[in-house]
C-alpha cells in the first residue's frame, strides 16, 4: 500500500456522496480517483459527447450544468457541488452526456475514469443506492428549476441561483462573471 493510498483510507473525502459510502467502498472507490484541480471557466464536457470522466467535487468546487439554446446562448439548468457528482448519466447506461458541463468554482475534485466508475458501480450496491438517492434529488431541483425559469420574475430566479450557488461553494463571496449571469 502506498502512502497516499493510506493516507486516503485514514482522511474521510470531502465529497458528501463519497463519505456516505461504507469504509469497504469508499476505500474501492477511492483508489480509482485522481485528485485534479478544477480550472474557473473550464468545460469539462459538451452535450452529446463521450462521458470520459466522472468528477466527484470536493470541497468549494462546483459546477454548472447548461444546456446551450444556441451558438451564443445556454441556460444553466443545475449546479453539482460535494454533494454530487458529474456524469450520473452513466448510472442509467447512458455513455453521451446531455449537457454542457462548465467549473463555476475552482477548486479540488476526484476524477475517475467512465470505466472505472462502471466497474465500481456494478460492484458496490451502496454506491448504486447513494446515486439512484442521488439522481432522484437532481431530477427534482430540475424540475424545481425549470418551474423557476417558467414562474417566477428575474429577481426571484437570481436569488435562487445565488442560494444555490453559496451552498455549492460554501461561502459569501464566489466569482462569477456579467457574461454568466446575463
């Protein structure tokens, strides 16, 4: 066992959907990842691509889920934080991702290979009960968002968005951009 593999089973992620799984397979789990640096602005994905990675956020990343309108033009649809991951599409059997992924919060995160995520998925059925919990929770803020979007004025949907957004990056201040928020 290296030391970073055991520094691993001794330091709980901080990723919430990781740290829910028992020790056994969050240790599994865990030994597959790579430790990456999310990049403000980076697209980590663009829709109907080949999903090549899950990312487990960790910490104050997070990031935006958009679905592009046009060339011009996306709307965020949903934001995935430490209590999630990217790439849950793969947990239906579905390998292209339906939307654009973009960092809104730079920071930390676990990155796994798609087929790696596979195997573990197909192995740990607590990892299969904490992400259908998972899905469940992101179907329903879509929809809560898409009723947003329909109902509600531009001041109540910025607040929204920015609840959402301090929750994701666990702070009072975070970067965003005219560009993003228009």
């Amino acid at each position: 066992m290296s030391i970073a593999d055991s520094i691993r089973d001794r330091v709980p992620p901080t990723n919430r959907l990781i740290a829910a799984l028992p020790s056994k397979d969050r240790a599994r789990l865990l030994a597959t990842c790579d430790d990456v640096e999310l990049v403000f602005a980076d697209i980590l994905v663009e829709p109907g691509a080949r999903i090549r990675h899950v990312y487990f956020p960790t910490g104050r990343s997070y990031i935006s889920m958009m679905v592009p309108v046009d060339a011009a033009a996306a709307l965020e649809v949903g934001l995935v934080g430490n209590e999630g991951m990217l790439g849950v599409s793969l947990v239906l059997g579905v390998d292209a991702s339906p939307l654009r992924a973009l960092v809104q919060g730079a920071g930390q995160a676990l990155r796994m290979s798609a087929a790696s995520f596979k195997r573990e998925f197909q192995e740990s059925t607590a990892l299969q009960r904490e992400l259908n919990h998972y899905l469940y929770v992101l179907i329903a803020q879509l929809a809560q968002s898409a009723a947003c979007v329909r109902f509600h004025k531009i001041e109540a949907r910025l607040a929204r968005w920015l609840l959402m957004t301090q929750d994701r990056s666990q702070a009072d201040r975070f970067r965003i951009t005219h560009t993003f928020l228009a």
